[in-house]
C-alpha cells in the first residue's frame, strides 16, 4: 500500500476509532505503529543501520491527540524525548498532515529548542516547499501547543487534497536532506565509542537510576548486571511498588535501549495464558502466522545484532510459567557456539512463523513477579533456569535526586557489554580454574545439607555460579564472598519450601555456614549478621527459621 493510501486511511478513520478502547487491533494502531514505519523504512534514503522510525497513537490505554510517525538519526538521537528528528504530525481534527523537522519537548529545555530552530531554519532556503514559519496549526490540546512550539520546519497537506505518493517521497528525500545537512554541520563526526568497563558500566547505570529518584546500592546494580550477563532470564521479586519494573527500564535506558527505538520492551502478563502462542503468536484460521509480542522482539533483534534488547514481562507469575513460556526455556539451554558465535534451536518452525525463529543472544527477558493470592508458585524448573533477585528494602528518605541531583545522560552501549563469554563450564574452566575448583567445594557441602530435602542442585546450577563469579572477577565489581553470597540468595535459598524436620535441620545447617554460629532458637529478635561470612543469605535464612516456627511452613517466597 502507498504511503498516500496509509496516511489517507489514518486521517479517515482515526477520529472514529478514539472513540473506542485503545488497543492493538485498532487499524489506526496499525497502521501508525507498523505499516508507515515500514514502509519508510523500505525508502532508500532511510538506511536502517541509521535511522530509526517509530509510530505512536497513545499509551498506557489513552490515544494521542495528535498521533506521529517520527524517523530519527541514531546519531542525534534514539527516544521523541530528546533531540530532533524528522516527525509526521497529524492535527487533532485530521484534516491535515504535516511533514515536519521538530525536536523532543520532554526534555529539550526552552532555551536550546529556539536556539536549534533558528539555526535549522538558517539552512532553508526561500522559495522551497518547505515553510519555516510558525503558522502550524495542531489542535488547542496543551500537546498539540507544545509540538507547535517545537517545530523548526514544515510541509502542510490537506486530507482533501493529499498529495501523490510521488511526491510525499520527494518531500520526505528532502526534509531528509536538511536533516542530514544541519546534523553533519553539528554532531561530531560518529566515532566508536570507547568500550565500557564491567565497573564502568555499573557505575553509569548506577549514576542513572539513581538520578531517577530509585535507591539501590551499587553493589546491588553489578548484581543485576552480572546476573544477566550469566543467563538472560532473570526473575526480580519483592513487595509491590518496590521499582522492580523500573530497575530494568532505566538500566536498558541508561544504555540506549527506550520503547522508542524498540529495544525495551514491557509485556504485561495476563492470567488466561495458557501457552506459548499468547506470548510468540499463532496461526489464524486465514493460515497468516500473528506473532505474538516476544516474536516482534525477536525478529528485530536478529536485525541488529550488536544491540541489546530488554524485555520485562510484567507479574510473569499471574498465569503458570511453565504453561507459557516453556518454549523459551528450553531454546534457552540450547545455546551453543557455533563458527565463534552463539546459536540455538529454532524457537520457531517455518511451518508456523514462514521462517526458522531462533532466539538472538541479545534479547534479555526479566520477569517481575509478587506473591500473593493471585500468582502461581515456581517450579524448580524454572528457578534453576534464573537468578532470582529480591528486593525489598524500601528508602523512602532518598531525596537526593530532589536537590539537584546532575542528570546523567544515557550511553550507547553495544551487545558486547552484555555478551556471554561462557555457555560451558569448560570455556569458564580454561580462564579461571582456580576460580571453579573454590566454588565447586563449596556448592558440594552445600548440595550435602540439601540432598536430605532432594533439594540438592545440579550441573547447571552449579556452571552458572561459576559463571557468575568468574565474571564478577574480570570486573573486580565485588569481594568473592560478597558474590558468592548473591549467587546463594539467588540460585539456592529460592528452592527451599516445606514444613518438616528436615527442612528446619537443613536451614540451621545453611546458617552455620553462612553466619558462622549456630541460631539458639530464638528467633523473634533482630539478627546483627555485619559479621556474617555471607549476610544477606544468612538474614534471609533467619527470616525463613521465624516463619517456621511461627506458622509451621517457610518459604524463600513468603512475603515477596
């Protein structure tokens, strides 16, 4: 279809359709969010390894008064927040479309958006199609005014009276132009940028949230860093409201992956998930395969390998885990290396997605769980397969970021960062062996303790520990003991649920290891664990004994 019968069906039918629910099956959702930025991205003049394009008809369940197709140059910018771009606006009433060069209003301060429009309407000479007044015309929506304030230059079209496809392209080719002009007249020259550190990293994503407003140690960053460079599927748990779902969002920001360029994406579970086809699509009764919204990740990750991309499932647990995203989990152990790059099995058949589906190493899926009366309980299958991190601890009193607190600005940082170096324990053993000899004693006392429950762990537990660990060591992000005792709170005390003798007598054992003494009994205390060999297991192990002796059943779980 021609960009002119697109544009054309939008300004038709939009009105009509505000009117209802917003949602995904809308044809004015479709055609903003997917046909239009396809079909520009198959324009010649828009190379996709520069320029990102992205539709939007609303959020959150709300439409947009003036919906917007934007094409931006990664070199300026990847988020409609911030920058300038070129940018489709249509006006609130649709009777017109503007082609318009326009800048973020979110976070351009007032002063740099009229400096950038003076400068860009420098470049325009008089005479051209293009118009560098301000007589833009949206809406009288608070939105609309802003867009209007925001725009350097424009071309006007009527829904009466839309122009050829012809023509819009040619208008689009030199808009492109000045776009192109005025950023190579003001961006440095594109240059690789320098290759973070492991604590380089940490300290900027850090730096970031905590700029944010969120309170988490720098310690507890490296831990989520680390985390999902062992294993792309991690699990966050916790009470609600604790910024599970925001942790992730600003870490993938604070790396160049926003929902506006496609690489952090948020998947709300729903409880009626049955099985994978909710989360990687079907087929219809037409025979057309519908990808599900993981599929849409994945496919525009294997086209941009060198870029991470995050995906949050939100309350994962809400519908069984295992019903829904089994699939994933075992292409997950597939991984392999093959040629010096990793691979898997087909996530996939041509059969059903018209093309073998593989899962690309750069897709890392975290699952933000409560647990409550609503959610479904883990299975060991799905534990094993994760680091399963808590976070509980509330600072309500952090309002550093109130006071003036520099903003920190996000980094392009490519897959690399991220990247596994060790899939087997062999590649981890060749680097570090010393490393693997330490933990495996150590996993082996503790699989003595647990073998009683037949809640000892495996190979793949244990290989990823060491991955962990040794990671962890080339970053010189924490003391050994300090990791270690992550790696316990996340991939061992998570696997322990009961309410018999054996469990007790295993969890006291767990503690003498981890505190050093052995629990009186007593355990409606506070417990001063700063001397613990590793205090976070140990308090949490303490937590467990008090559930046990106050309700007969413990949990890693309860009160998460």
């Amino acid at each position: 279809m021609s960009l002119h019968d697109l544009f054309r069906q939008v300004m038709a039918i939009y009105e009509q359709e505000k009117r209802e629910k917003l949602s995904k099956e809308r044809r004015s959702f479709q055609l903003v969010t997917r046909a239009i930025p396809e079909a520009l991205k198959a324009l010649p003049f828009l190379p996709p390894d520069r320029y990102v394009v992205k539709g939007s008809v609303g959020k959150s369940g709300n439409w947009a008064a003036v919906p917007w197709v934007a094409v931006m140059d990664q070199q300026v910018t990847d988020s409609t927040q911030r920058g300038y771009y070129i940018v489709y606006l249509f006006s609130e009433d649709m009777r017109r479309l503007y082609l318009t060069l326009a800048q973020g209003v979110t976070e351009t301060p007032r002063e740099e958006m009229e400096r950038v429009k003076r400068d860009i309407r420098r470049l325009i000479l008089p005479g051209e199609r293009v118009r560098t007044d301000d007589d833009i015309r949206l809406g009288e929506s608070k939105r609309a005014k802003d867009y209007e304030r925001s725009v350097a230059a424009y071309i006007v079209y009527s829904f009466a009276d839309l122009p050829s496809d012809d023509q819009l392209v040619r208008d689009l080719e030199t808009m492109t132009g000045h776009y192109r002009q005025y950023v190579e007249r003001t961006e440095p020259a594109a240059s690789p940028a320098p290759a973070l550190s492991y604590r380089g990293a940490v300290e900027h994503i850090h730096s970031y949230i905590s700029a944010k407003g969120f309170y988490y140690t720098k310690e507890e960053v490296a831990n989520l860093f680390l985390s999902l460079k062992t294993k792309p599927f991690v699990i966050l748990c916790g009470i609600s409201g604790t910024g599970k779902t925001k942790i992730v969002q600003w870490l993938a920001e604070s790396v160049g992956a926003t929902e506006d360029n496609g690489r952090f994406t948020l998947i709300p579970v729903r409880p009626d998930w049955q099985d994978g086809s909710d989360l990687l699509g079907y087929v219809d009764i037409k025979g057309d395969f519908k990808p599900g919204p993981l599929t849409n990740v994945i496919i525009e990750a294997g086209k941009h390998p060198d870029k991470p991309y995050f995906v949050v499932l939100d309350e994962m647990n809400l519908a069984r885990v295992e019903h829904y995203f089994s699939d994933v989990l075992s292409v997950m152990e597939s991984r392999r290396w093959e040629d010096g790059r990793i691979t898997s099995s087909r996530l996939l058949p041509r059969e059903t997605a018209r093309c073998d589906l593989f899962l690309p190493p750069n897709v890392y899926i975290v699952g933000t769980v409560n647990m409550d009366e609503t959610t479904h309980p883990f299975s060991k299958k799905v534990l094993d397969r994760a680091n399963t991190i808590e976070f509980n601890r509330v600072r309500l009193d952090h309002l550093d970021f109130l006071r003036g607190l520099p903003a920190v600005a996000p980094l392009s940082v490519g897959q690399e960062l991220f990247a596994a170096r060790y899939l087997h324990l062999k590649d981890v053993h060749a680097h570090c062996p010393e490393l693997v000899e330490t933990v495996t004693k150590k996993l082996v006392e503790i699989n003595r303790i647990l073998m009683p429950l037949n809640a000892h762990i495996g190979y793949r537990v244990r290989d990823e520990i060491c991955f962990y660990l040794a990671y962890n060591e080339e970053g010189k992000l924490m003391e050994f003991d300090e990791a270690f005792d992550f790696c316990l709170m996340q991939k061992i005390l998570p696997r322990l649920s009961g309410s018999d003798a054996r469990l007790e007598t295993a969890l006291k054992q767990l503690f003498v290891l981890c505190a050093g003494f052995e629990p009186d009994g007593d355990y409606s205390g506070m417990l001063d664990v700063s001397y613990a060999r590793y205090p976070k297991s140990a308090e949490k192990i303490w937590q467990m004994l008090r559930r046990l002796e106050d309700d007969g059943f413990t949990s890693f779980w309860l009160g998460a």
